[in-house]
C-alpha cells in the first residue's frame, strides 16, 4: 500500500503468441471508474483484489499478428473487453451481457483473475477485435466501451425518436447517454447534476438544457403526473432516482444505469400509481460495434469528455488525476 492505495506497478515482461487469437500491441487506454475502485480500495464490490492484476478495459492498438485472415498487420482495432462463453442460454439467445461465464478486462470476479489492458501487448479472441479505419483519432475510439454501455441503455428504453428524455446525473456516463440519445432522435434531451463542470459537459455533448439538482427549479416537470417519457439514472444516489419517478410522465419508462446501493426506502407506490416501466441496464451486447461505428464516423464527438492524458509510467499519477471529480472526467493512457 502507498498513501492508502493499492501500489500499481509497470512490468515489462516478453509475450508469447502461439498462433491462436489476435496479438495486439495496445497504444492507448482509458481509465474507468472500477479502475479506480480496484486502485483505491482494492475491490469493486464484492470482488476483491486477491493476487496482481492489471487493469484496464478501455483499450484500442493495431494488430501484430492474428490468426483471422481478415486481420491483417497494422489492422487499428477497438478491443470488446468482454469475453462471453457463446455457450449458456443468455449467450444463445444473443443476451451475452448476462454470459454465466463471462470473462470481462481488468476483473477480480475469478481466481486466477482477469487481466486487463494496460499492458504493452495483449494476446485476444479475435472476435474481441473490431476494427476501425487508420485515419480515425485514437483518442475518440478509447470511448468506444463506454459508449457501448450508453448506446445499450437507450435501447433499454426502446424508440427515443421524437421522445422527451431525463438524465440525471452527467458524468461521464450520463454525457454519453444524452449524445447517444440525441443520435438516436430524441427532441428533448434535459440533464442534471450537482456540478457546474459535468452540467457544462452535458451541454457540450448534446443537451438541449441543463439544470442545478440542488438549486433548479423542476416543479414545471412535476404537473399532470410528470413530464418526461423516459429517464436515465446515471448517479445511483437515491435521491437521484426518486427525482426520475417525480418527473417521468405516468406510463413512462426509467432505466437503472448508475450503480449504488440498496436503497432501504424505495417510494414503490409512485412506481405503481403511474405504472412507470423500470428497467436496469448492464454492460452491453452487439452495441460495441455500434459504438466503434459512430466515432469512427463522427456521429459522436467524445472528446469534451477528456480531460487528461499521460503516458503509461505515469499510471499512479493518471490514477491519482482521475480520481479527483472536479477537475478530471475521462483520463487516457499512452503505450
């Protein structure tokens, strides 16, 4: 332990390539929040840091060697951290985010446990690379995993074309989930949040309005049983989501995506008297693809998103640098 975290440590060791799968040389990567958790407190949630691991699930690179024809030397590809057994019945039936099985970058969920990407070379399923075009900026196709995440909450809540939408709480996450809201056709996309910082991200990441969650005004979306077909929780504070039952319209939809936890006194009797459609929504399936797609092509810019960049012996000062939520958002290492 240094200062209270868990020492993270730069090896550099050879890497073997035995002709099976993609051998990827990683040249940048972002840091998310279970990093952090990992770094800071040596677990998320129930699973804890029992042996070294390393980190990292938001990782691009450009391929060494692969045993796909179609992967050719030099091919720039995002990699999908999550490694499905294509086996169980969720994996049949094209639920793979609910895999029994599933093998996900950086995770202590198994013993031995899951190694992530920060790492100068990585061998992979070759289905876990999905290219993207050389000419793309590296530091907008880092976003792809977060952007698979959003991208499958708003297909959570079904057709947002023309719908009125609620988010609240913009992070990182919730910024993603307005721009992929917008992109797909919502007219209103309202955002809130208790920092000023995340409030202007929203805006540049495509809100129509944000407001103040201690000191905006929000009776207007009160009337008539609420205002908004469908809303985000992105925060997982309680208050948070008893603010989405107050202002999602009666028959309206809420989806669960920020992570917290149990809350002793849930208001079920709003979620029943207006018959509100609430939903979780977990990691993501075919929207990866989805996601390399629309950064490559620039239906979504990520990049009022980034807020730092350092190259890879620096990772305890990366680390450090994330951790602070009034000055960082989404922070990249370089390979």
């Amino acid at each position: 332990m240094i200062n209270g975290k868990h020492q993270v440590e730069v090896v550099s060791k050879s890497v073997s390539y035995q002709g099976q799968g993609t051998l990827v040389r990683i040249t940048r990567g972002g840091i998310c929040g279970s990093d952090l958790h990992y770094y800071q407190h040596g677990k998320v949630g129930n699973f804890e840091v029992r042996m070294p691991m390393v980190l990292g699930h938001e990782v691009v690179g450009y391929v060494v060697k692969s045993d796909a024809p179609s992967l050719q030397e030099g091919q720039r590809v995002a990699i999908n951290p999550a490694a499905s057994c294509g086996e169980c019945k969720y994996c049949r039936s094209g639920e793979d985010n609910q895999c029994t099985g599933m093998r996900f970058f950086g995770s202590a969920m198994y013993y031995p446990h899951v190694d992530g990407g920060f790492s100068q070379y990585k061998v992979v399923e070759t289905r876990q690379c999905v290219p993207f075009d050389a000419g793309a900026d590296e530091k907008v196709m880092v976003f792809a995993e977060p952007l698979a995440v959003c991208i499958h909450a708003t297909h959570q809540a079904g057709d947002l074309q023309g719908k009125k939408v609620f988010i609240s709480g913009v992070g990182p996450i919730g910024c993603l989930i307005a721009a992929a809201a917008r992109a797909r056709g919502a007219a209103e996309v309202v955002c809130t949040d208790i920092s000023e910082r995340s409030l202007v991200m929203a805006n540049a990441m495509g809100a129509t309005m944000t407001m103040n969650a201690a000191s905006g005004d929000f009776s207007p979306y009160l009337a008539e049983k609420g205002y908004f077909d469908i809303s985000f929780e992105a925060s997982g504070h309680p208050s948070s989501l008893n603010r989405c039952l107050e202002v999602t319209r009666a028959k309206g939809t809420l989806v669960q995506v920020g992570m917290g936890g149990n809350i002793p006194e849930f208001p079920i009797m709003q979620l029943i008297s207006k018959e509100i459609v609430l939903t979780g929504s977990f990691r993501f399936t075919s929207e990866f693809a989805t996601a390399v797609e629309w950064l490559a092509s620039g239906i979504i810019d990520p990049l009022p998103l980034l807020s730092g960049e350092y190259d890879y012996h620096e990772i305890d000062a990366a680390l450090n640098f994330a951790s602070d939520k009034q000055k960082a958002a989404k922070v990249q290492l370089t390979f």
